[in-house]
C-alpha cells in the first residue's frame, strides 16, 4: 500500500514520543524506603500455585522487590508530573557519566515497570 505525503505528514504526527509519556507508580502497589535509603515494592503472590505453596511450604504471602540506586532515584522521580525526558535530565545531574547511556536505559527501565503493572502513564 502507497502513502501519499499528505498520509505520511498525518502518520508521522500520531508518533508519539517515548521521552514524552508521564510514568507514575501504580498506586495498587506499596512502596517504601528501607534502611538503606532504597525503594521496595510490597507485591502479593497471588495464584493458584502461590496459594499452595504459602501453605504446604510456608512461602511468604507478600514479597519485596528491592530496587537499585538508579532504579530507587529513578522511582522517586515519577510523580506523575515529570516526563520521561525530565526524569532523565533528573538521572544525569544525580550520577552523571555512570548514567550513560541514560535514556536507552531510562526507557527500558520504565518499560518493564509498566509491563510489570508497577508504573503507570498519565494523560497528557
């Protein structure tokens, strides 16, 4: 199928930008700093085999996802207000070089948030 420049210049608008979305975490999940200053995400094990092995091998109910210190800052930046973008401008000032390459990073990063149901995008 051909596009005409006009079909192009309409498609090429609808792109948006990754760098752009506003992530926030999901408010379905706790959160909380622990004693050394990193985040961790409180996520009920849930399910069929979870609900087994809670009581046959007295597995937790509950576990907690530590995250990095890039992760943890990265956590506390997305309020809901702050683009992607922003966020990694935020990233560079905290940890310069060692941050490199951020936004291949950044990205991949709160993608998997999302993916995970930890993060959400607000509408712009």
């Amino acid at each position: 199928m051909r596009y005409g420049m006009e079909d192009r210049e309409k498609m090429a608008k609808k792109k948006e930008n990754y760098l752009d979305f506003i992530p926030r975490a999901n408010v379905l999940f706790e959160w909380k700093k622990n004693k050394e200053g990193k985040v961790e995400i409180k996520v009920q094990n849930k399910g069929i085999f979870n609900k087994i092995a809670q009581i046959f091998f007295k597995r937790p109910k509950y576990s907690f996802i530590e995250l990095d210190e890039f992760g943890s800052f990265i956590w506390e930046q997305m309020d809901g207000r702050k683009t992607i973008y922003e966020i990694g401008n935020e990233v560079k000032k905290q940890f310069g070089a060692k941050a490199e390459p951020i936004y291949e990073r950044l990205s991949q990063f709160i993608k998997i948030l999302h993916k995970n149901h930890f993060v959400v995008y607000v509408k712009m």
